[in-house]
C-alpha cells in the first residue's frame, strides 16, 4: 500500500553547494489539538484557479485547484544537479557505479537497482543525516526529490492555514509507509513532524520501524503499525484518543499483478531507451535480467496494486475519512492518474466534506498532484491550529 515503481530521471550533475535549508518552523514539543465538532455534510468551498486571462466563477461544488510552478520546491534539497562528489564523499560504495554522460557530467544508469539504491543511501545521509537505511530485496526504493516535493507542498498546505504554525508540533499519518520509511523521514528531518506510519506488510513494518530506531533525528518521532485489515485504511491504526493534523499516502497504483509487471518492466524499457539516447550505451534485457530487474523495482503486492487499482483505493479512502472528520484536519493522497482527480472530488463530496484542494507538482516533464479534504470549515480549522503555534 505504498509507492509505485520509480528509479527517477537521471540527471547529471557537477559539484555544487547543499541547497538551503530553510524550516517553516521551529522544533518544540507536540502538544494535543481541540478541534471543535465539524458540521455535518456541508458544501465545498468553492474557488478554482486558473492561469488564464478571465478568471471563471466560482463553480458549486468545485475544488480550489493550485497549478504546480515548473521545478522542484523551492525549499527542496534536490534542486539542480546531483552533487556527485559530495555523494560519494558520504557514501564511497556509491564511485563505481557513477559513469560520464555525453556532456561530460557524472551520473549513474537508473536502470540498475543497486546504483538507485546506493544514490538513495547517500542522498538521505548527505541532506538528512539518515545514517542507516536500507530496503529488503524486491521492496521500492523511491526517487527522493519527488517524495520530497509532496511533504513540502503539504507543510505549505498547513502553513496556509495558519502563518505562526509551528511545525515541530504537527503530527502526520502515512498510509502505506513502505519499508523505505520515504515521507517520514523526510518530514521529521525537515520539520520536526511527528510521523505515525501504516502498513498491510509486516516486512515493511519491521524495517521502517528499524530505520526510525538506528537513527539518532528519527528516534521517538516514528513509530510504524501494522494494519491488521487489508480492507482498512484508517480504521485501526487511528485510536480513539489520537488526533492527526495531516495523513499522506502514495496510493497502490495497478489493479492486478500482471498489470503491475508490465508497468514495472515498461518503465525499464523505458529507462534503457532513454540510456540508449543520450549516448551512454545499452544492451537489451534478456528473461533473467528482465526477472531480476522486476524484482528489484517491482515492489511488494501492497505497494503496488490492489483490486480496482488507484481508483477504488482513493474511494474507500474518501468513504472511511468521514469516520475520522474529527480525528484529522486534512486528510491527502496522492493521484496519479489525473482522470481519477475529477472521480476523487465527487467521492468526496457525497461524504459532505467542508473543502477540498488539489496541489500540481512539476519536475522535468512529469506532473504530478495530490488531493487534500477537511471536514473542518474555516473557524474550526483556525481553533484547531491555535494550540500548535
């Protein structure tokens, strides 16, 4: 129930300075929310943005929409060029397997799973002083700055609500936390969030809880559980006494296996076609070596595919947050497909919620998205922030 299949664009890269580390807030202790009780099933606000040269009108039951700006986030550590030398300075292992792209630049072959994964150990030691980290065998191994843009953009989310937030005292959910640990990690090392992380798979729960245990910035602000009911998202892991400011989830992707294989084995082609174009060399997958790539990219059952694939997933997501409308403030998962985003808004609204965005995130060519809801309306939402500035 987490990341789909990705090894990132590769980027070549010069030596360059650490990009800055700006924090929106400074990190104290949590403290607990008191939210009021929200309404029942009321409309959406209604505002939708639009880059063009007449603004529409506000649309009943539409979602107030935020086109991604071209680029990483701008307090993103990824953005510009791999700093190669500093990577390998971190992380020796990763030398031998850089290699010169046509331009002369230092990059590695993201088509082989041991390159990403020694890239992704240095990076987290390098911009977020994770020391241990490690993936099991046939489990994702997520491109970073992605991963990272999508915390960023939720930090904005909440940040917008109330500008002396500090967010050393938000609390978060992950569902689907995966053995990589991704989005915790990342929003405990740049804003001192404390991080709850969900999964069906107790691999992955073993591992993510190890990552939070054998790191020093990570200790006693993770803590990962297993969901018992493959059929529950929610339900489960959330208690009775516990309030979350913000849930994340990178939803399964596919709706059955073989499906999930041929995407797994088509963005390899890809990769090797890309490689094969900029002039770095490639030689065709034969069966072995298209098994073992598989199995390296491939990911779990859980972080991969479910039946109905991402659209029944984010239903049943929209359908259980009703039960916990006191419990979160915003609830957000990300949308892959961009047909299910106009699906997702009329899911929500048959839940009644009180509001609903959708974020655009832009890197390279690729553009992605994530819907946020609350079935908080305004007050409520400033009353509930109020204990944590």
């Amino acid at each position: 129930m987490n990341n789909k299949p990705s090894t990132g664009k590769a980027r070549s890269s010069v030596p360059n300075n650490k990009p800055s580390t700006a924090k929106l807030g400074r990190k104290k202790g949590g403290s607990s929310n008191q939210p009021s009780k929200p309404k029942a099933k009321v409309q959406s606000q209604l505002s939708v943005q639009k880059t063009s040269s007449t603004k529409p009108k506000p649309a009943v039951n539409s979602a107030q929409a935020t086109k991604g700006k071209e680029g990483l986030h701008n307090r993103n550590r990824h953005k510009g060029n791999y700093d190669f030398m500093a990577l390998c300075k971190v992380l020796p292992e990763l030398k031998p397997h850089l290699i010169k792209n046509p331009k002369g630049d230092w990059s590695i072959a993201f088509s082989d799973p041991i390159a990403v994964k020694l890239l992704n150990k240095a990076l987290l030691a390098l911009h977020y002083g994770v020391t241990f980290w490690d993936v099991p065998k046939g489990y994702l191994c997520p491109p970073i700055p992605g991963r990272a843009d999508y915390i960023h953009r939720v930090a904005d989310l909440l940040q917008s609500e109330n500008k002396l937030l500090k967010q050393s005292r938000v609390r978060a959910l992950d569902i689907g936390v995966g053995a990589n640990c991704i989005y915790p990690i990342i929003g405990v090392t740049e804003y001192g969030w404390n991080y709850v992380g969900s999964d069906v798979d107790p691999v992955s729960v073993k591992q993510a809880n190890n990552i939070a245990q054998y790191n020093d910035n990570l200790r006693g602000r993770i803590e990962c559980r297993f969901q018992g009911d493959s059929k529950s998202i929610f339900a489960g892991i959330i208690q009775p006494n516990e309030k979350y400011d913000v849930t994340t989830c990178n939803p399964p992707f596919h709706s059955s296996l073989a499906e999930a294989e041929q995407g797994t084995l088509r963005k390899l082609k890809n990769l090797q076609a890309n490689k094969k174009k900029k002039g770095l060399g490639s030689q065709p997958m034969n069966s072995k070596q298209g098994e073992n790539a598989t199995l390296n990219f491939g990911g779990q059952k859980a972080e991969l595919w479910c039946p109905g694939g991402e659209a029944e997933f984010i239903k049943n997501m929209a359908f259980e947050s009703q039960q916990f409308a006191e419990q979160v403030l915003w609830f957000t998962t990300l949308i892959s497909k961009s047909e299910n985003v106009r699906w997702m808004k009329k899911q929500l609204q048959k839940v009644g919620v009180e509001s609903i965005k959708v974020v655009e995130m832009q890197q390279g060519q690729k553009i992605s998205r994530f819907i946020a809801w609350t079935f908080q309306n305004v007050d409520q939402r400033k009353l509930w922030l109020q204990s944590k500035c």
